[in-house]
C-alpha cells in the first residue's frame, strides 16, 4: 500500500499542476487571463494547497507525521471536498456543455485522491477537536480578500458571494461555508480515527 500511496503522492501533483497550467495557457492564448483574478478562486489556491498537501507527506509515507503536516492534509481535504461539492452542485449547472479534463481534475480527482490519502494514512495520533479552527484560517482569510475585492475592485469569483443583490444573501453564504467546513474537517478526522494509536499529543510541539 505505501508504494501505492507514493505513486499518488507524485502523479496527483503533476496532474493538477498540468491542468491548472493548462488554463493558464489557455487564458493567456485568448487574451484574457488575469493572473490575479485566475489565482483568486478557491478552486485554484485549494488545488495548490493539495498539491503541496501531497509533497509534504511524501517522505512521510508509511511514518508517523508530525501534527503541523497532519493538519496541513486534513486541511487540504476539507477545502477539496467544498469545492467538489460547490462545483458539482451550484456551478456545473450553469455551465454549457459537458465538464473539460481539466475541470474533471480540479474539481474532482484531485479532492477524491486527497480525501483517500487522509483516510488511508491518517494520523497516528488523534488531531484534538478543540484546534478545529485551524481548518478554517485559510478560508476565513479568503473570504476577506474577496469581500475587499468586491467592494474595490468589483471582481467576485463566485455568482454566490456577488453583493449586487446585498450582503444578507452573501453572509448567508459564508455561514454555509463555514459551517460545512468545520463539519467537513471534523468528519475526517472521525473517519481516520481506525489508525489512532494513543490519545492526541503534539509529536513535534507546534501545535496540541
């Protein structure tokens, strides 16, 4: 199985990192890519944030991780299944024709094998509910970068967080966001407890 781990652990980065590339070209070859507008979406900065996930926990594999690398993954995770479900349910519809490669990556392969990389390999040690929080600094952060945005620049990544129709709409939104990502991380962290050893302690003193 570590072998098997590996080998996803190096082909998932590539392939996000191919098909995100693959936007990017696509944007630039039709003269409308932005750089800070494309890497402003969730979809984007969470598909980094796996990949990175992934490389992390490579020269872990099979070894018991410090807690700071634990929840990086389960973060990871979580931001991957918000944006399958968001994707899949609010944004496909909307679309015209069927989803391209590189939506079939971002926005469902890449959550899938970071979802099974937590679950296979999770933590040795339980992470404690109490630092729950900790999933949620990145959303929280860019969810104020676009609140600004919206409010400066006018650019708002999402149809659902658009504040032309008032604010009420888009907080309720957040507090969905917020709300399912807590719920998320919690639930992985449930779901890997089969491979908690001992009860949780810092192993590398950064975080308990």
């Amino acid at each position: 199985m570590t072998t098997t781990v590996r080998a996803w652990r190096v082909a998932m980065p590539l392939a996000t990192a191919i098909a995100i590339a693959s936007l990017v070209i696509d944007g630039v070859s039709h003269g409308d890519f932005v750089f800070w507008d494309f890497f402003g979406y969730f979809t984007i900065q969470s598909n980094i944030i796996g990949i990175a996930a992934l490389l992390i926990a490579l020269p872990f594999t099979g070894r018991e991780r410090p807690s700071w690398v634990e929840w990086v993954r389960v973060s990871a995770a979580t931001y991957m299944v918000i944006v399958v479900v968001f994707f899949w349910w609010l944004l496909f519809p909307t679309m015209e024709g069927g989803p391209s490669w590189e939506d079939l990556v971002l926005h469902l392969a890449s959550g899938i094998v970071l979802v099974a990389d937590w679950l296979v390999e999770g933590p040795r040690r339980r992470l404690p509910m109490r630092h729950l929080g900790l999933c949620m600094i990145y959303p929280a952060v860019w969810l104020t970068v676009v609140l600004v945005r919206g409010a400066t620049d006018g650019w708002v990544p999402y149809f659902f967080l658009d504040p032309d129709d008032g604010y009420g709409p888009v907080a309720t939104m957040i507090a969905v966001i917020v709300a399912a990502g807590l719920g998320i991380c919690a639930a992985l962290i449930g779901l890997a407890s089969w491979r908690v050893a001992t009860p949780s302690h810092d192993v590398s003193g950064a975080v308990d």
